[in-house]
C-alpha cells in the first residue's frame, strides 16, 4: 500500500476515473451489438421493400422511393442492376470522399443490390475500425486519467508536505521555520491549517526567545552579585574561619556551585546564537577526544589510569565548532568519572555507524540508570538521584548542554545502561573527509 499522502490521492483519483470509464464502456458496448442490429434490419427492409417495387411497379417508382428514403436519412440510395448469384461488397472512392455500404436482396428475378452513399464517416463502422477506436480510447483515457490524477494529488497534497518540512525544522530547533504565504490564495482546510501552524509557530518562537533571554539576563545580574558575595565570603574566613570553619566551608561551597549553574546557563544560552551562525570549521574527532581525556585526567589525576581511550586506525572529520563539541563530549566523560569508582574502568572509543557516520561511545562502570528515565536523562534540570547529584556538585544541566551542541552539529546523542552495570552514551556524528572543498 502506499505511503505518502500524494500516493494515496493519485492512485485513487485513478481507479476512480478508470473505474468510472469502464462502466460507461460497458453499457455501451452492451448496447451497441442492439443498435447495430437494428440498423441492419432497418436496410434490410429498405432493401427488400426496394426490390418489390422494381419488380412489380418498374424503375420510375423505385427511384421516387429512393429519392423521398434519401432525403429523410440524409443518405445517397442507389438500386444496382440485377446481378444474380453475386455478393455485394462494400467500396469506397478516395476521389469523392465517398464511403459506400452495399446490401443484397433477393427477388422473383434474381439478386439485386442496394447500395448506399456517404461521406466518410456517416456510415456505421466495421468492427475492425471499432476495436482499433476503442483501443485509441482506451490508451487516450489511460493517459488522461494519469494527467488528471496527478494534478489533483498534486493539489491536494502539497499543503502537507510543505507543512511537514515546516514542522521538520521546527522540531530541529530551527524557530524561524515557517510554511509562508504560498498558499495564501486559497480558502480550503489545508491552507487554513498552514496558517494556523504559523501562527503557533511564530508564538512558540516568542516564548522560546523570551526564555532564553530570561535565561540570559538573570545569568549575568547574577554574575555580579556572585563575585562580591565570593569577595566578602573570603574576607570574613580570614578574620573570623577560626570560629566556624565548617560553616564557612558549607558557604563556600554553596557559592561555587551557583557559580557553576550560572556559568552552565550561559553556556546554554550562548548556544542558541550559535544556531545561527555557520558550524564549518574541520576538526579533527581523534585528536579532539584526546584532548578532552587528557584535560579530565588533569583535573582527576587520581584517575587518570581509569580512562582508556581506544583511537581508532582512520582519521575522523567532523564539521563544526570545537568549542562546543569539545564542552559536550567533556561533560559527558565528567559524569562518566564522578559515577565510577575509582579503579573501574571507563572506556572511550569510536565506532562504526552507518556511511558517512560515526559514533562516539564513553561507558562507564558506574550505577546505570533506571529505564524509565534514559528518555530524559538529556532533559534540563532532570536528576535521577538528587541526593547523588548534590554530592557531585552536578546542576542538571551539563548533559541538556551536551544534546543541544550535537544536535547544533546534525548529530544524535543517546544512552543505554550495559551489562552488568554501567551506562554507555552514545554521540553519533556525521564525518567528511579532510581533503573534500
């Protein structure tokens, strides 16, 4: 069965016409033999009626006969001399455009024929020239149909593809995504429908921008504020940390992890501008997750013998921005760290994904992650334990900042628990080749 709404339409439109056409064909080839067969019989009696009057009353009257027959069939009737024991045939005269239909009758004296004169195409076709008219038909009907079908489909399903490439891109993250006005000259559901969808459209961009505007401006008030808080806090330990050194420490700590949420936030802030500005710049995958195994070794020396790095033995190119792939991937190594325990292994490598694809997996030896909650576990905000999550310093939103720079990067980042435990992340990213322009 197909698919695609154009599909359905213009295979339908078609077996409807067709089906409607062979009705009509066959009720009249139904009755066609009948006509014929009256005409026949009509010619017949012409014929028989012709060949009394001749034999009885003699030509003067025959040819009255025929003139007055002629004139209310607008046909040209012409009585034969007697031929006995011969056929008729019919002939016809390409030097008068004339067809000529010839009809036999039997009399007292012998055998008689009628004839009768046209202009090509009055009289009654052969069955040859009907199959072969029909067969004209039949293919011009074909064709027809085909033609008919396609611009209907065509009409009718247009609406919906543009609309779902609309949608595409919207759901990409593309806001400016809209269908516009080519279809604003018509009045049906389907136009309706792509105006409605811009409308939300265009609402749902506003919301978002306000969001992230929000985001952005309380992030940076919040900078200030921050920074003379961490001020004061570091005068007040040197003058008085000797009377409550653990209360001092518990506000210290509070102070980096809202510095760190706040820097978090920026940082998802910034990749919205990042959208729309162009990723292209040729980096290198292998040496790029070197770098970022190498700067979370230095930031955990103790566990610098837990992360092993498998290269692959082929260059990977991948276009984009190396910032932001390189913030992605280091986030996701960092979780990978904090739910390990020291001295199990944490794996990086590469592999193979489909043409033109290639896939980044870090698996770690940690906890895992409860089903229901790998679809969410790139959602902003989403902890899966709190209380885990507080003694990691994490903020919930280091792996929201990793989908949204691969997807910034036309790729897709998932998660899988492994056996026996463990949790394996997966960046798929597209690759091109070093020396393509």
């Amino acid at each position: 069965m197909p698919r695609t709404l154009f599909s359905k339409i213009f295979l339908w439109s078609v077996l409807t016409q067709l089906a409607t056409v062979g009705i009509i064909m066959v009720l009249v080839t139904s009755y066609l033999p009948e006509s014929e067969a009256a005409v026949n019989n009509a010619f017949t009696l012409y014929a028989d009626t012709a060949v009394a009057l001749y034999e009885r009353f003699g030509p003067e009257t025959l040819d009255k006969f025929l003139a007055r027959t002629g004139e209310s069939t607008l046909l040209q009737l012409r009585f034969a001399a007697t031929n006995s024991g011969a056929d008729c045939h019919p002939s016809s005269s390409e030097q008068t455009g004339e067809a000529t239909s010839s009809i036999s009758a039997k009399g007292a004296n012998g055998t008689y024929c009628l004839s009768i004169h046209a202009k090509s195409g009055e009289l009654p076709d052969s069955p040859e020239s009907r199959n072969e008219r029909l067969q004209l038909v039949i293919i011009l009907e074909l064709l027809s149909c085909a033609g008919l079908s396609y611009f209907i489909a065509r009409y009718l399903s247009r609406p919906m593809a543009d609309l779902r490439r609309a949608a595409t891109r919207l759901a990409k993250g593309d806001l400016a995504a809209r269908v516009g006005n080519k279809f604003a000259g018509r009045h049906d559901e389907a136009a309706e429908l792509i105006r409605e969808f811009d409308q939300m459209a265009a609402r749902v961009a506003d919301l978002i921008e306000a969001q992230q505007r929000l985001i952005g401006d309380v992030s940076h008030e919040i900078k200030s504020p921050l920074a003379r808080l961490n001020m004061a806090l570091g005068l007040a330990r040197r003058d008085a940390e000797q009377y409550a050194p653990k209360q001092f420490e518990r506000i210290q700590r509070e102070i980096d992890s809202i510095s760190v949420l706040v820097q978090e936030l920026l940082v998802l802030a910034s990749m919205d501008t990042a959208a729309v500005r162009q990723l292209d710049d040729r980096i290198d995958g292998v040496a790029l997750v070197s770098d970022v195994v190498a700067d979370v070794g230095f930031e955990n020396p103790d566990r610098v013998d837990d992360i092993v790095y498998t290269k692959p033995d082929h260059e990977i190119c991948v276009l984009g921005d190396r910032s932001l792939l390189g913030r992605a991937i280091e986030n996701v190594l960092r979780n990978a760290v904090f739910y390990t325990l020291p001295g199990a292994r944490i794996e990086v490598r590469w592999e193979p994904s489909i043409p033109g694809r290639s896939s980044l997996v870090i698996v770690d030896n940690g906890p895992g992650v409860p089903e229901q909650s790998l679809p969410h576990l790139f959602d902003p905000f989403y902890r899966v334990d709190d209380a885990r999550t507080r003694q990691t310093g994490g903020t919930g939103i280091g792996l929201a900042i990793c989908r949204r720079a691969i997807d910034l990067h036309h790729g897709t980042v998932s998660a899988r628990n492994v056996s026996p435990h463990g949790l394996a992340i997966v960046i798929d990213l597209p690759h091109v080749s070093f020396l393509s322009g």
